[in-house]
C-alpha cells in the first residue's frame, strides 16, 4: 500500500489510480515486469507501482496532456471516471479486463421485425431510483425492456418498438458508474451476476470538490484501506466502508 501525492487538485488522478492498481491482474503483471515497454502510458503506469509512488507520477502527467487536452494533468481538478476510460484506451491489457460484452435488441410492436446489434462496454451505468437502491436493483431497471414510442419499423412502417439491453459476456473486472445525482447505491462485499461471483475491489468516491478511493487487495478477506492522496489509512478486513458519495464501484471476478 502506497499514496500517491497531490500536484494541484490532481486527486482525481490518484483516486482513479488507486482503484485500478487493486486489480491483482495488473499488480502480477507489473511485478512480473511483463508491461508493454513501447507503451509510454503502461511505462508510467508500471514505474508507479514498481516505486510505490515515488517516480513515474510526473511523465504520467505529461502523458494524459499529451494524449487528451481536456483532462488537466496535474493542473486542476478532473473526473476519476474519465481517466479510467482514457486508461483502457490507451493500454490494451486493461481495456480487456474491463471491457464487456452487450446485445442491443429492438423488437417491433406490430410485426415480427428484430434487430439484435452486439456492442461492447467498459462500465455499466446506473442510475438508481431511490435512496439505498442496491447494485442488483439498479441493475434490473437499466435492462427492464422499454417501449419507444416515435422509432419507424423498416418492415411495416409503422411506430413503437420495444428497446433492451442484454447483458452477454461478462468481464473480470466489472465497472459502475453512478451517475444520477441525489440518490445513493447500497453495494456489498460479494456480487452474483447470472451465477458468476464478483467481490468488491474499489470504491471511488468525489466529494463535491475532491475525489479518494476505498480499496483492497485480492483474494477476498484482506484488509480495505482508504487512498486519499499520499495519505493512506488501514482499516480492519471485517469493516466495508460505505459512501453514500461514491462514483465509481470495481469489482472483481471471482467464478472462473
């Protein structure tokens, strides 16, 4: 466990740091020296946690600005969520673990016209409905079928169709992204998916104006500890914390 120090209001890079370091897929392939070396994002990636912090933070900087204008590497306050994003797209090993595969299928309401169009996704959005809504809920209403009113059916013309997303493959690392505002998630420390078994690995919260990440290492039963900046604070492995101001929850699979 290490913290990662702040360059003005860079706490958004190290939240989102913070939680992709616990993937234990990434700290064996850093540890293992097994990074892309031709990759300048994995180098710095790597460079970080091979020196706990102390090198790597700096040209890491240099690379998000380089790549992408609108994210203020170490000149001001950004989004967790966005640099994880940036992340997968620019180091193909973590793109793999996160990303995730989708069907979305429309169903017309009048004849027998469907379409089924795969898709990939690196996050599952939710949005809850109400206060405390757990994941598995939030979840369920995001691929309940809804009917679209104005869409035109290429085969008979007429309008309505129902819209759904399927869930058909799923990661080993598995990333929400809260997006309403005003309403909470109540996750917990186990997730079961469609039989498949996923544990709790990162919770990246924001505060309004500053963003800290509670996370832990696998297997399961280690110690969770809160990442805020170089500040580093171990909690028991029996206490979950809980954040009704969470953003970002990773979890990782534990069903082969």
């Amino acid at each position: 466990m290490f913290g990662l120090r702040n360059k003005n209001g860079s706490c958004w890079i190290n939240a989102a740091l913070q939680g992709v370091f616990r993937i234990p897929d990434l700290q064996t392939r850093f540890s293992e020296n097994e990074e892309d070396t031709t990759n300048p994002v994995e180098v710095c990636l790597a460079e970080l946690w091979g020196s706990h912090g102390e090198e790597g933070l700096k040209a890491f900087y240099e690379c998000v600005k380089v790549s992408s204008a609108h994210m203020p590497a170490g000149e001001g306050i950004g989004d967790s969520h966005e640099l994880i994003e940036f992340l997968c797209d620019k180091v193909p090993f973590l793109d793999q673990l996160l990303r995730f595969k989708v069907v979305n299928s429309i169903q017309c309401l009048h004849c027998s016209y469907a379409d089924m169009r795969p898709d990939t996704l690196l996050e599952f959005s939710i949005a809850p409905t109400q206060t405390k809504q757990t994941v598995s809920d939030a979840i369920t209403e995001a691929v309940r079928p809804s009917i679209i009113p104005d869409w035109t059916c290429e085969a008979c013309t007429k309008q309505g169709c129902q819209k759904q997303l399927l869930l058909s493959e799923f990661p080993r690392v598995l990333m929400f992204h809260q997006v309403s505002i005003g309403t909470s998630v109540a996750y917990t420390p186990v997730l079961v998916l469609n039989g498949i078994r996923y544990a709790l690995l990162a919770v990246v919260c924001f505060t309004g104006g500053h963003w800290f990440t509670y996370g832990r290492n696998m297997p399961p039963g280690q110690p969770w500890a809160r990442y805020d900046d170089a500040t580093v604070h171990t909690h028991d492995a029996t206490h979950m914390p809980l954040a009704d101001n969470l953003r970002l929850l990773l979890y990782y699979r534990l069903t082969p």
